[in-house]
C-alpha cells in the first residue's frame, strides 16, 4: 500500500470539502473492494476520505411507501433489517448474498454501488427495483447511475448519501456466484412493480442491464413458465475461466426463472 | 488399553496454544535487529533479463542492500537440486537443468524470483521491489503438457523439453494380453494441476552470527533436517554443522512445504551478505500462487483389456507429466515411483505396463501435492474401473470384487515392483456399501428425480504405499538419500520423558500420538510425556514428514528407542531387585521379578540410572536412547470410499450429498487424529474433483492466482463425511501395524466423486467438474452422438 | 503519524501508526499480539477475523485508523480468567483444529454466529464459514465444534436463569 493522509470528517460538507481541496482524494466506506485495491498499490490516492463517522448517511427508514437506505449502512444491517425485510424482502435476501458474514459487517451500499463491479449484486438490485440514488448535489435514477464497468455517473467531488427503493408489488433475486469468488456469474432481480416488470442483471455483462425480452414476456405472464420460451442472446456477455457467455446467457433464464418462482 | 494409551481418542496436547492464539508460527518471531526482505519476481513466462538497475532501488529510503542472480553465482552458491534420480528406457539420466536460487540471464515462469530487496521494514522493502528496473526480453513459452514436445525450449541444452521417457512393466506380455482380449476399454483424461494452498503462508527468517560463524533459519517446513541437506551440500549456504534450521509451528504442508525453495537459501545467505542482520521473508498468498510446488498435471491415455467375464488381463498406460520450469526436490519421483508401481490398485491384473514423459514447461515447478503420485493412479484406475463395467454391462461393485487380489494372497507381489504385504479388500468394499445403503440407491435415485435433480453413486478402491520408505529399495530406484527415521527417548531425574523425533508435525498431533505410544510403551503417564520436534539443534537427525510416513517409520523408530529404554532399565532393575536379567519382565510401567512380588516402578529405575548408588557393573549411566528405523517395506493403506451426488440439470451444480469412507489403516493410535487426517484429504480430494484447478493462459499467466479464481472448498461445499476405519489388517512392517493415514482421503476422493457424477449424468466429466462442464456435459448426453 | 487508541481485550491501548498500517498489522506487530494470521491478500480466507465493537471483520481488511475507538477483541481476549472459552473448549474436544493456522478465526468468526444464533443447524454452520478458509479438517470437526460449542453455551444459559 502507498501511504496517504486520512481524514474522519463528522460531516458531508466537511467530507465534500475534503474531497473538492484534494486532487487524488478517494473516499473511503466500508472498504471491503477498496482496501484489497489499495494493498496490491493498485490505486494511489493522496488521501482517504472515510465516511464512517458521519452519521446522516447511515440507516434504513421507510419512505413514500418504500426504503431509504443512507449509504454507508453495512450489507448486514440491510439483511438483518426488520423494516426491509417487510417493506422489501428482495432486497434483505440480496443483501444476505453479498460476500460473507465479514464483508457484509463493514461493507456499504454506496460504497458497493459507487464500485460498481460488473459482478456485485447491489446493482441489479437498484436497477430492478428502478431506485433513485441521492448524492450530495443531486437525485440519479438507478438505470442511469450505472453507466459501464466500474463506471458510474458520479462527478469526482460527488458523494452517494442514499438510495431512495419504491416497493414493489413482488420482487426477488436469484444468484448463480463464482464458486471461488462468490461475486455473480449471473444474478438476476425480477420485480413487478406498479410501472410494469423489471429484471436487472449483474455478473453477465460489462454492466448491470435490463433484460427487456424477458421484461416482455413477463409482463404478459409473470410466472416461472413464462421465462421458458424466452431467447437470450450470448452476445456481448462476459466470458471467462468460469463461465462462457453461452453457459452466462442459459443462467440468466435459470436464474430468472428461479427469481420469478420465489418472488411467488 | 490406558485411559491415554493406544486407541484413545485422547484430545490433542497441542490444541491449547493453538486456540487461545499463542502458537508459533515462523511469521509470529521477530529477531533483534531483523530486516525485511521482498524478491522481486519475473512477469513474464519466459524471458532473457537483459538489464537490471540496482541502483533504482537502493535509492528507496530503508533499503539496505539488492542481490540478483550474479552476486549468487560470484559467492559460488549452487543450484537447487532434484534429489531423485530417475533414467529413461534408453539408460540415460534424466536431464535436470540448473535451478539457480536468484535467476541468471533467464527468465522460465511467472513468479521466478530475479532479485531480492532487502530494507529496514516491510513497506520500504516493497517500494524498493516496486522501484527496482529490470528489462527483459520476451520469449516464446510454453505452458501445456500436451505441446511441450515441439514448444520452445525451456533450457536450452533439454531437447523437446523432455526431463525422461521412462518405462515400468514389462510391455511384451501386456500386448500379448491384449491381443487375446476379449474386450478393450480405453480412456484418456487430464489431472488438473492443483495449488496446494496450505493456510500459513510460507516464511523464513535467516541470520548470521559472526561470532561463531553459525547460520540460523526459522522457516515453514515439514524437513528441516532436509532443508539442512540440500542447503549444505548442494546450494553451499552454509556448512552442514554450522547451519541451524528450526521449522517452528507450521500451519499445514500438503507437500509444499518438503521443498527447498530459492527464498530460503537466498535470506540465509544475505544476512551473512549484510553483515548479520536476520533477514526476514513472508510470502504473499498470491506469491504462494505462483511460487510453492504445484501438484498433479498429467494427461493420460489408459486401456484396460479384459476377457469376456469382466476379468482385467492388462493395462496400458501412457502418461505425459508437467514438472513446470525446473526440476523440484522430489518432482522426478511423482509421475513415475510413487505412481506407476501402484497401477495394480487392489488387483491380481497379471500384466501392466506404464510409459511416463516429463516434461518442462514455464510454469511454476509441480511437485508431491498430498498424495502425490498415488491419487493420479487411483483415478485412473477407478474411473477405467468403472468405463468398463458400464461398458460390459457388470454391477460397478462386482467387476472390483471379481478382480480383487484375495486376502489368502498376501503377501502379493504385483507386476509393478511392489510386494502387498496385507489387505482385505473384499471386507472394506463390504462394509462400505453397507454404510452406504448401495442396495437402497435405486429409491433414492427415483426420489431425486422427482425433484428434478440426477443422483448418481460412485465407488472408488484406493491403494497407496506408505510409510516412505525403505531405503535400499528407495536408493535403488533414484533416491539421493536414505528415508529411514531416527527417534532419541531421553528421561530425565524425575522420570519424565522427552521424545525428540525425526518427523515434524504440522498438524498432524504427533506431540499426542507419540505421546500416546511412549506412554503405553514405558507404562508413564501420558501427561509426563513431551515431544520435541523441528530443530535441527535439538533433534536427532531425521528425515521430516510426508508420504505418510511419521507414524510407521518415526513412530516404529519411537518404539525401538523404547525397547532399548526398557533393556537398559531391566539390567539396572535386576540389579536393585537383586535378581537374574532374565528373570526381569516389563509391563505397565514396572519392571518385577518374574512369579513375585519383587518391583521396581520405571521412575524409580530411571532415578537410579543417573543417581547409580547401587548400580550394575558395565552399565552405563543415565537414561538415554536412540534408535533409527528402516523400514523393510512400504505400507499399503487401501480402503473403499463411497459418494453420492445429485445434480442440478439446469445449471450444473454437483452437491456432495453423502461421503463414506472405510479405510484399512491398519491397527489406529488415536482414532479422532486418523479420522481427522481422513476428512482433510477428502475435503482435498472432493476439491480437486470438483472446484480446483490451476489455469494458465497461452502466454504463461496464470489465471487462477488468487482466492478469487482458484476455488478452495468452502464449508458449504462439503458434507459432513461418514468415516470408518475398521476392519483393519494390521502390518507386519512395523510393530505397532500401523500403514499411514494422511493421505488417503486425497487419494481415494477423486474417483469416488467423478464415478458418482459420471453415474449420475451418464458421461465422465474433466476435473474439475465445474457447474459449466457438467451442463456441457449433460446437454451432449441428451444428444444423440453422445459417447466418450 | 496519526495516533491510535483503542481497547483490546479489555486493555486500552495507543500507538503511533502510517494511516497505511492495517488493523492486523497493528495487532501483530504493534501489540504483539500474533493469534491474528494472515493467510490471503484478497479477504477471503479469514485467519484473521476479530471483532471491532461486537462483530467480526478481517483485520486485514480494515485500516488502524479506521478501529480507533473501538472495542477489538482477538483471540487472546477470548479466555476469561485462564478458562477456555466453550468455543475454544469445543474445538479442542472435538479436534475443530489440526495445523491451527486458521483456528483464530475460525473461532473468531462462529463467535458472532453463535451470538446471533444460540441454536444453528449444521446447514446454518456451514453457510456461515463462508468467509473462512481451513485447508486442513475438511471443515467437518470445525461444524461439530461450534454445534457443540453452542450445545454448552445453551446449557449454561439455562443453568444460569
């Protein structure tokens, strides 16, 4: 690890600051993909900008009907919240998936989602459920957060503060993991929501997306045999050591098909 | 039995330091004074170093000093060496190329260590690494077995890449058999390489005292007496008496820990370099990736004839081995001695023949992974095994039982050089299908696929030969060295007992096994027994652990230094009792006068013999003994293991659904010990079965370099196993009749899992088995032109 | 160099650290406190779990800085008064441990488990480990330990209302 200056700000003005006065500034949440990063001097920020202290950006609450979960609230509090767990299962079960029992103790949502891996399950999340991110200067729709492989829509002196998710009607997530990593070969989010049904998808791609044939045909039936007749293109999919982009695109009507089953 | 004796599952002595955190492992000592070393390592597979800049790097605040390849060679150290010969059918010896400890000029895999830097921490060590300019010039590489006969060359002066082309069994009668064949069942498959991922990391700390001129080395291994060796009289570190190496906590070998690797040899000599400072090593996990021994990596083609019954008449085997860039320790030893001679499995098949190539390649060198050798035979047999009784159309379990070598038969002598001393294969197979309901199998397969899922069974008859090994025997084959085992019992005034061995443990419990033994032996309480292991300083020499060989040759070694405690006792007891030697027995602890009441307790004889008041003449003082034990034959560990799976037909997906295995250890010390030993190597075995796998791309990377590609089974990938080790044919090769048990979980497991799979979705699946080629798989099946 | 002060084990305890410094490398070199292994560098093999304020993190996944003020126990802290924990108690009776490498974490880790969940099943053992690597007991003794671990941990709980 390179060495850097670090800085605990108590709050998002200060935390802003911090990062708009220094030109290699990173944040820094739960670190869970950010320390790994910085062991193998892979990234080289000037300073660390943790966000743990500041208080406004953690906790669920509900809101409009659905969830706003701050940032910087850990994997685990998402699973084991009794308020998601009602308003939105999907999203606790998810949550559940990610990493293990330690990353899911430190590791955070806007940290996962700011990361952006193309194989991390909190996207297909956001982008399923059709979620708002909040930041520091402005309100993103989830589809249009998530812009490319480790790519997202934030400015670089643009901090995620929440993330606003409407409750659907039914939702779920079905997870093919990398046997070794546990990151998703394919994870699949089915949702059925007021404004029509949406299926994101995480680990098969350069990005999570939209899975509009099978939006389709699930909009016409949402049941599980729906999925079945569906045709998924292998184009463009991830290919790699563990899956073909061929095995990728067969998981992606398995795992959707699963996702539909269990959202019931 | 003693409440602590012979088998008691007695809990091990050494947990306790263990789990409240006060282990010492190599990477837990800090020297005075210590230094921090990181080698500076080649990116490419294969590469001339064209230029290196020392100076780059010692500008780094902190770095002390920067050594390469040329400052090694201008100090005159040598080469790491392959420390068993193996000649090829043409008599000629196989061509072990030098194994600079810091590369020379050349570059041969990912990994290989170009220079090292050496600073005041850890971090300016890193930076100086990060800094160091070196320039290389790429050349083309090679990394498949299957192409490194017409590859690039590795070493110059080794035409085709080829180390030797060697022979076992004799050819003539094999091809007369199949010749008259009434069927004949071929298969060819790959033994994944496999990176052994012991969870300590390897370390090492080397220091200098100029004063006496002694070198000294903390370091993770299974033989430091070994390390001693090699280091002395073939790399010229140091003297053999002047050099110190301690092997301290280990955290799990598996083999990878036997070697001499560059990065012991190299912080050992630079102390002395800078002056004295201990110079301290500790590999990253994805340093461990690239530079511990890799395992297996065969691609084979075997062929099985049989007669019209079912009968094995012969078998054919034709194996191309990987032994990566440079010729490791023991690598020459694995693809032929400790593989081909155990073709027979638990068979009378009359005639064998193997031809095994090794080959160089740039990828990190392979050598013994737990097993090593014995479970790429017991694969391939298993799994032809199981080919042709689908083929034939024969119960998988009859086709072994027709073909089992007899318990009336042993001692048997294979056609592969090795004499079985015992078995009883027929028992083993029983009691596993028993445990197993393999008679019930059919409902349980029609329950699962009204679930959707396929279940399938598989079996797998292991042997191994253990207990490594006789010397003369070994010597003979190749081996550099004698592979007996020393033990010293040293008692002291207050009748405790201190057991100082040969074998090194980490992980095994040898300090309560053999505590167990000496405590049943001399009849002491289990408590006053102390095991002393891993300092070349303090212990006898010895020849270190593996090939499952601590308990029946170190142990054996044990117990003859006992015997010798028990004579000498029993002359200075006759003398206190006043009575005739011969007339002195020995049991539990008490030396009395045969048919009277007349006793002497051990303590008291041990007292007497260093406070001699009244003593026999021509007796020496103290209490004090060594023996070495060379054993007169390998043992032969052989047992049935039994797998069920059921797999998920829309994504591939294999579960272990139940794991038995019944094993023939012979007589069991301490069972708890054996059966954890056993889980190990199945958890090991499934892995390789099922999740492991090393991947290199074209260009020599290797791909799977971290626990992100290279999948470790996990908790939730295994099952709970049903593990048993009766009934048991004790040995005759030593006295307790203990065969070995470290390694026949590995060996055993991959078979029993594939012919499950392979059961289960109608065609045999390369290892790994991933969730993608079993989809694969299952999708051909349902075609058509379906066949292997 | 900033400063550090948190309590391990009870004990409060500072040091001057690089920001750079992780919590297991403060732990093992600055307090010598070397049951906490390090076994990977990418997260995943969990020699080096401890908890920070009441859960388990890999100490190798978390700066210095970033513990400052908080509550670490390693397994140092674990035994109260010279007596095992019954984790600690259990995988020594069931021989949860073989080259005890991974053992620190291990326990570490189904600390917290058995602390959300006095009752798992074997199912819930085995998912729960996820984060933790063992190369040597094929994990089925480490199961049984912490069945057995949280078996007594009941039994005392009840003996004690």
């Amino acid at each position: 690890m390179y060495n850097f200056a670090y800085h605990r700000p108590r709050t998002l003005a200060e935390a802003t600051q911090l990062l708009a006065a220094n030109e290699d500034a990173k944040l820094l949440a739960g670190g869970q993909t950010f320390i790994p990063t910085l062991k193998q001097r892979l990234a080289q920020p000037s300073d660390l900008v943790d966000l743990s202290a500041i208080a406004e950006l953690r906790g669920i609450r509900e809101e409009g009907g659905g969830l706003t979960i701050g940032a910087t609230t850990p994997h685990a509090e998402v699973a084991a919240s009794e308020v998601v767990r009602r308003v939105v299962p999907a999203l606790a079960d998810l949550a559940e998936t990610i990493g293990d029992t330690q990353v899911r103790n430190l590791g955070t949502l806007g940290g996962s989602i700011s990361n952006n891996d193309p194989a991390a399950d909190y996207p297909a999340g956001l982008v399923g459920l059709g979620a708002t991110v909040r930041t520091s200067k402005r309100e993103i729709a989830a589809e249009d957060f998530f812009t490319g492989m480790f790519e997202t829509a934030l400015a670089e002196d643009e901090i995620v503060t929440a993330v606003h998710f409407p409750k659907p009607e039914k939702a779920a997530y079905a997870k093919f993991p990398n046997p070794a990593s546990r990151y998703a070969i394919v994870g699949v989010f089915v949702a059925r929501t007021a404004g029509g049904v949406r299926v994101a998808v995480t680990g098969a791609g350069p990005c999570v997306f939209r899975a509009r044939e099978l939006e389709n045909a699930l909009s016409a039936d949402f049941a599980p045999e729906a999925v079945e007749g569906v045709s998924v293109s292998a184009d463009g999919l991830n290919e790699d050591i563990h899956a073909s982009a061929e095995y990728r695109a067969h998981l992606i009507k398995v795992m959707a098909k699963r996702a539909v089953a269990a959202a019931g | 039995m003693a409440e602590k004796g012979i088998g008691a599952a007695v809990p091990r002595k050494e947990d306790h330091r263990f789990v409240t955190g006060h282990g010492r492992y190599t990477d837990d000592i800090n020297l005075p004074n210590q230094t921090h070393a990181v080698f500076v390592r080649s990116p490419h597979a294969h590469a001339r170093i064209t230029r290196i800049d020392k100076e780059s790097a010692l500008a780094v605040p902190g770095v002390i000093a920067v050594f390469t390849g040329a400052d090694a060679q201008a100090d005159g150290l040598g080469s790491l060496i392959c420390g068993w010969m193996v000649r090829s059918r043409d008599g000629s010896d196989m061509k072990a190329a030098p194994h600079p400890v810091l590369a020379v000029d050349r570059v041969r895999y990912v990994g290989d260590p170009v220079a090292v830097v050496i600073a005041e921490t850890l971090q300016q060590a890193r930076d100086g690494a990060e800094a160091l300019e070196v320039e290389y010039e790429e050349l083309p590489a090679v990394t498949s077995v299957d192409r490194a006969h017409d590859g690039p060359l590795v070493h110059d002066d080794v035409p085709n890449n080829l180390i030797y082309d060697w022979e076992l069994g004799d050819a003539a009668a094999v091809d007369a058999a199949f010749a008259k064949a009434a069927r004949v069942v071929t298969q060819e498959h790959v033994q994944n390489r496999l990176v052994p991922n012991a969870l300590e990391p390897r370390a090492a700390i080397g220091s200098y005292d100029a004063g006496s001129e002694e070198f000294t080395l903390y370091l993770t291994s299974q033989n430091p007496h070994v390390h001693r060796l090699v280091m002395s009289a073939f790399v010229a570190v140091a003297p053999e008496h002047k050099l110190r190496v301690v092997a301290p906590d280990v955290g799990g070998g598996f083999g990878s820990k036997i070697f001499i690797y560059n990065e012991e040899c190299v912080v050992t000599w630079a102390s002395r370099k800078i002056g004295g400072r201990p110079v301290k090593w500790r590999e990253e996990r994805s340093e461990a990736f690239l530079c511990d021994c890799h395992g297996r990596d065969h691609v084979t083609k075997a062929e099985l004839a049989l007669d019209a019954e079912g009968n094995f008449l012969a078998l054919r085997v034709t194996t191309k081995a990987n032994l990566g860039a440079y010729m490791s320790t023991f690598s020459s030893a694995v693809p032929t001695y400790l593989y081909a001679t155990l073709l027979a499995g638990q068979y009378r098949t009359p005639a064998i023949y193997a031809n095994v190539r090794a080959y160089y390649t740039n990828t990190t060198p392979v050598d013994a992974y737990r097993g090593a050798g014995r479970p790429e035979a017991s694969f391939l047999l298993e799994t032809l095994i199981d080919k042709a009784a689908r083929e034939m159309g024969i119960d998988r379990a009859e086709i072994r039982r027709r073909n089992f070598i007899p318990k009336d038969a042993f001692p048997y002598q294979t056609p592969v050089a090795l004499t079985y001393d015992t078995g009883d294969y027929e028992a083993t197979l029983d009691r596993a299908l028993e445990l197993a309901d393999y008679k019930g199998f059919p409902a349980r397969k029609a329950e699962a696929e009204r679930r959707g899922k396929l279940r399938g069974i598989g079996i797998s008859c292991y042997i191994e030969a253990c207990g490594i090994a006789p010397s003369q025997v070994a010597i003979s084959l190749g081996a550099g060295v004698g592979l007996w085992e020393s033990a010293r019992i040293r008692c002291t005034h207050t009748g405790k007992v201190q057991v100082l061995t040969g074998a090194h443990s980490h992980g095994q419990g040898h300090e309560t096994t053999f505590s167990q033994l000496v405590a049943e032996k001399l009849g002491v309480p289990y408590e006053d027994v102390e095991v002393i292991h891993g300092d070349t300083a303090s212990t006898p020499i010895g020849m270190g652990t593996y090939g499952s060989r601590s308990l029946a040759v170190g142990g054996e070694a044990i117990m003859r230094a006992c015997d010798k405690i028990i004579a000498k006792g029993a002359k200075i007891a006759a003398h206190l009792l006043e009575a005739s030697e011969a007339d002195i027995e020995f049991e539990a602890g008490v030396f009395r006068v045969k048919g009277t009441d007349k006793q002497k307790t051990i303590q008291e004889v041990i007292f007497t013999a260093y406070v001699p008041a009244s003593y026999p003449e021509g007796v020496e003082p103290g209490m004090d003994e060594s023996a070495f034990f060379d054993p007169p034959n390998f043992t032969y560990p052989a047992g049935t293991y039994v797998c069920e799976v059921e797999v998920d037909p829309e994504t591939g997906t294999v579960s272990i659904e139940t794991f038995v295995a019944v094993d023939d250890f012979g007589r069991v010390i301490n069972p708890m010990v054996v059966e954890g030993q056993v889980h190990g190597g199945l958890a090991q075995g499934i892995g390789q079965a099922l999740l492991e796998g090393a991947v290199y791309d074209d260009s020599g990377q290797l791909l799977t370099g971290s626990y992100m590609d290279y999948c470790m089974p996990r908790a939730d990938d295994l099952p709970s196993f049903e593990v048993h080790t009766s009934p048991g044919t004790p040995t005759a090769t030593n006295s307790m009749g203990v065969k070995g048990c470290g390694e026949a979980g590995a060996i055993g497991a991959p078979a029993a899992v594939i012919n499950a799979l392979t059961d289960a979705i109608g065609q045999r699946v390369e290892m790994p088995a991933t969730p993608e080629r079993v989809w694969r798989a299952i999708r051909t099946s349902s075609m058509p032109q379906a066949a292997e | 160099m900033p400063t550090v002060t948190m309590t391990v084990n009870g004990r409060q305890v500072s040091g001057e650290v690089e920001p750079r410094t992780l919590l297991v490398e403060f732990l093992r070199e600055g307090l010598g406190l070397t049951g906490t292994h390090v076994g990977c560098d990418t997260s995943q093999c969990g020699c080096c779990v401890v908890h920070v304020d009441g859960k388990s993190v890999k100490s190798c996944t978390m700066l210095a800085v970033q513990a400052d003020g908080a509550e670490v126990t390693t397994i140092e802290g674990l035994a109260a008064d010279g007596q095992l924990h019954p984790l600690q108690q259990a995988f020594h009776e069931n021989h949860g441990l073989q080259c005890g490498f991974c053992t620190p974490g291990m326990i570490m880790s189904s600390l917290e488990l058995l602390q959300r969940n006095p009752d798992p099943t074997e199912a819930e053992v085995r998912e729960w480990l996820e984060g933790n690597l063992c190369r040597c007991t094929g994990y089925h003794n480490i199961v049984k330990s912490i069945l057995a671990a949280a078996a007594a941990m009941r039994g005392t709980a009840q003996a004690a209302e």
